[in-house]
C-alpha cells in the first residue's frame, strides 16, 4: 500500500464536466490526504490551486491510491481506492471502498461492497457512441443516429426502445442550411407568394394596369409589384416581383430574398359576351334609354293631342296653329 498521497496530476481531462467552483479555469486535478479527509483540487495552467471538495472517512486517516483509479468522462465522475486505517503507520486497516467523485455535481459517493481489486466497469463509454450491424452510429442511450448510405448521410433520433422521434430545435436555437435559417426561408416563401397574388393578371377597362401588394406568413412580411397587359382580346401578359422586408438575419443571399413570375392569358375558342358590362358600356347603354325616354315622351304628348282630337276636344284655332312633328 502507498504512503500518504500528496500530490498527483490527472492530465487530459474533458473540461466539460466541471460545473461547479469555476471549474472551466482548471486545467488539472489533484487530491490530497489530510488525516481522515480526501480532497479534490482543481489546478489551473499556473499551478494554483482551489478545493472543490472534500470526503471525511469513518477512521483517524484514509489513504487514496489514484493509479488504480480512474476517469469515466461519458459520465463525469473520478473513481479512486480509499483504504482506512486506525493508526498512521498503517498497521490496522478497517475498511476498504471505492470513491466516487462527481465532477458535474461537485459531490462524493461510498461505493461499497464491490471485489477486491476491481473498479467499475465504464458502460457509458460504450453507450456513448456506437456502431450498430447495419453501420449506423449511435450516439448516446436515447440516440441520435447517423448512417452512410447511397451516397448520403441519414441522420434521425430514436428512444430507448428504438422507435424513431422527433427532433426538436429549441430553445432559441436557428436550424440553418447554408447560412439560411430555415424555419424563416419557410415563412417567407410564403410572405413573398401571398404578395404577388394581390398583383393584377388580367386588365379590365385599359390596356395597362399596375398594382403594389404587400403579404405575411408566420411574422415575416414581404412587398411586392406588377403589371398586367392586354395586347389584344385574347392575349394579355402580366410580370411581378416581390421582396422580403430587409434588416432579417440569416436570410441568406439576395435571390433568396426574392421572387419573380410572369406569365400570359390567351383566350382560346369563339369569344363570348360577358354577363357584366364595362363602366364606357354603361354610359353608352344609360344615353340610349335617355333618348328613348325623350322619344317616348313626344310620342306620347302627340298620342294626347290626337286623343282629344278625336274627341273634339280640341277648337278649331287650336288645330289650326298645331302642326305634327
């Protein structure tokens, strides 16, 4: 057995797990005997030193043998050999254990009642990455997996029981393909095409019409522009373009901003009259029945007159200055 442990470097650790006491400053750890106490240190590039914890066993000192020891990095944790003896020679050891210490928790565990000279076997490491018959790699108990195949990667999510599940992109985090934030790219395309269909395909009453449009889907807002022509009756063609509001991040280049169409109606087949009439049509129509009321009107003045003609109810002088249209 080894004497007193005072001073020994675990190089290479991963950094990760030391959640507690600046951890993320220290480059090494170190443990010290003091009587019946262990303590964990934790060193930075410089050599100075800061105690994260410390165990206290049941007896007057406690031995550490770190070269039996080890490091299990998937969960974070330092197993260390700990021996207790009733005096400092070492003479009457009373109990014999494995120690374990949390990184990420900052805390120690007696583990007890384990064989002699064995450690624990590290089965996280094997559960960290994996490669199954298939080739698939899994990482982690509740997997995300990757698989090469034709060409291409697959990646996908499954649970325990292997059952595939979704994957969610969370708390603040963008999901981005090139540089494009995908879940905005979405609600765009759907901005920029809401836009354009408040544009004119066809003109009416003129040969050239020109609109503005505006449109929105999931927050993000586009505008857009056109134009529509009518070459002749059965020919008309009409062009837009729409943009995305700027100042949007992870938008992606110009054209991803941007969205175009043009397009044209050529009536097919005999041309018929439509049920609904033109405003010029409509002023033609209401000056026809104007004078056919004018019209109506004299008819029925003359209508009068021959009535009371023909009832001679008329004298002679008026007959005489009456003359017909």
């Amino acid at each position: 057995m080894k004497q007193l442990l005072s001073t020994f470097y675990l190089l290479s650790l991963f950094l990760t797990f030391f959640k507690v006491a600046n951890a993320d400053e220290y480059k090494y750890i170190e443990g010290r005997e003091v009587n019946n106490s262990f303590q964990i240190f934790g060193l930075n590039a410089s050599g100075s030193a800061t105690l994260l914890n410390s165990f206290t066993g049941s007896d007057n000192f406690i031995t550490g043998d770190w070269e039996i020891g080890h490091i299990d990095e998937y969960e974070g944790k330092l197993y260390i050999a700990v021996e207790e003896f009733t005096d400092a020679e070492n003479n009457t050891k009373t109990a014999n254990y494995l120690l374990e210490y949390d990184f990420i928790n900052n805390t120690f565990s007696k583990r007890e009642n384990l064989p002699n000279k064995v450690l624990l076997y590290p089965k996280g490491v094997s559960q960290m990455i994996s490669e199954k018959a298939d080739g698939s790699i899994h990482i982690g108990e509740n997997s995300a997996v990757f698989k090469e195949e034709d060409g291409r990667e697959k990646f996908w999510a499954q649970d325990a029981n292997g059952k595939s599940i979704p994957i969610d992109i969370t708390n603040g985090s963008k999901l981005l393909i090139n540089g494009r934030d995908v879940e905005q790219s979405i609600n765009n395309v759907g901005a920029l095409s809401a836009a354009l269909t408040g544009l004119p395909t066809v003109p009416e009453d003129t040969t050239l019409a020109c609109g503005l449009g505006t449109g929105t889907h999931g927050g993000d807002f586009a505008i857009s522009g056109g134009c529509a022509s009518k070459v002749n009756d059965k020919l008309s063609i009409n062009y837009a373009a729409s943009m995305t509001m700027p100042g949007q991040d992870y938008a992606g280049d110009f054209e991803d901003q941007f969205s175009a169409r043009a397009g044209f109606i050529w009536k097919l087949g005999k041309a018929t009259k439509p049920a609904q009439i033109s405003m010029n049509e409509k002023k033609v129509f209401e000056t026809k029945i104007k004078t056919l009321e004018d019209k109506n009107n004299q008819l029925l003045a003359r209508l009068e007159r021959l009535e009371k003609f023909a009832l001679r109810d008329l004298n002679s002088k008026d007959l005489a200055v009456y003359k017909l249209q």
